[in-house]
C-alpha cells in the first residue's frame, strides 16, 4: 500500500508503549496493531486527532505517500 505509517517511530520519540498509546486514545492495542502495522484499510479523523494530541504532532509525522513499486509490471 503506497500510506506508509509511522507511528513505531512517533512512539519511539515519545518514549511510550502500545498499550499506553492505546489507552491514552482510546482504542484497543489490537487495533492500535492494525493501525501502525499498516493493515488498516482506513482512520476515522477522531483516532488520527487523538493520536496527535497525545503524541504531540501532526498528521504527517504519523502518515506518508511512497510510490509503488511498479517495475515487475
């Protein structure tokens, strides 16, 4: 999928695990594993809000384009 996500990273800088993230915004770890595992097919607005707030950043720190690998086509 060309979103890649990086909240492993925002996590790492914030020096916060999974399951407090998860707590702090309210979703379930596991679904906070779908999400920063990039399995995720979409992010309501209200979870990418509350992980901002909590991570103190932005949208772009957490969500990024990379171009598909279109060769082997």
């Amino acid at each position: 999928m060309p979103i890649a996500v990086d909240i492993d990273v925002m996590l790492a800088r914030r020096k916060m695990s999974v399951g407090e993230l998860a707590d702090r915004i309210g979703i379930t770890p596991a679904n906070l594993a779908v999400l920063k595992n990039g399995r995720a097919k979409a992010v309501r607005f209200a979870t990418l809000a509350a992980l901002c707030e909590v991570l103190e950043c932005q949208p772009g720190d957490l969500l990024r384009w990379e171009a598909e690998d279109t060769a082997g086509e």
